[in-house]
C-alpha cells in the first residue's frame, strides 16, 4: 500500500495525530474513558500537523501530500462542529438524567401538565 517504510512511518504518525483529535473533539472514545472535548488540546494537535505539513512541504510524495491535506482539512471542519456537538449532547444528557429521575422517583420528578381544563 505504501511506496516505501517510511511512508509507511509517516503515515502512521498523522494517524496517531488524527486519532488523538478526534478522541479531543468527542468523535472517538477517548483513552480515558467516554467522549470527551477538549478542545485546546484538538487545537494543538491540528496545529502540529499543519507544522508538519509546512516542514515536509516539498518532501512528500502526492499521496502523503494528499492525505496529509485531507485529515488537516478533515480535522479542521470537525473542529468548527464540535462546540455544537457537544452541546447535542449536554442537552441529550440532561434529558436522559431527568427522565431517569422521573421513573426513579415519580412523585419528586419533573411533571408536564397535559390536561385541557379551559
């Protein structure tokens, strides 16, 4: 798949960086456990690869340009949805929680009135 090991190397290492973000940007399970966002640390990784990018340029053969330039490119977008995302899922989460304590306690649990009584 890859001209050369060190190609190979390369490649390896932009993927340990996309996946570093990713887990940092709530799209993978992070090593600690669950989604997780963190984003100044997203920032920092996309930052390094675009350091990267710069350092190689000229270097690197078109498909490792290539996908350096699409994770780059990929991470970046993801960047721009993440604060969205995460609050989906802030919001999702304290659904779920209410309605846990609904079932858990009905008669201390929150309460929609449906009637029609106009």
């Amino acid at each position: 798949m890859f001209e050369d090991k060190e190609t190979e190397t390369f490649f390896t290492v932009v993927h340990m960086f996309q996946r570093s973000a990713m887990a940092n940007l709530g799209l993978l399970e992070h090593p600690a456990g669950g989604l997780q966002f963190n984003f100044s640390e997203a920032k920092d990784i996309i930052d390094i690869l675009r350091m990267l990018q710069n350092k190689t340029k000229g270097n690197l053969d078109a498909s490792a340009d290539a996908m350096l330039k699409g994770v780059i490119s990929e991470l970046q977008m993801q960047f721009m949805q993440a604060p969205k995302r995460k609050k989906r899922m802030e919001e999702e989460e304290a659904n779920m929680e209410n309605l846990r304590q609904t079932f858990e306690n009905p008669r201390e649990g929150p309460v929609e009135d449906v009637s029609n009584e106009e």
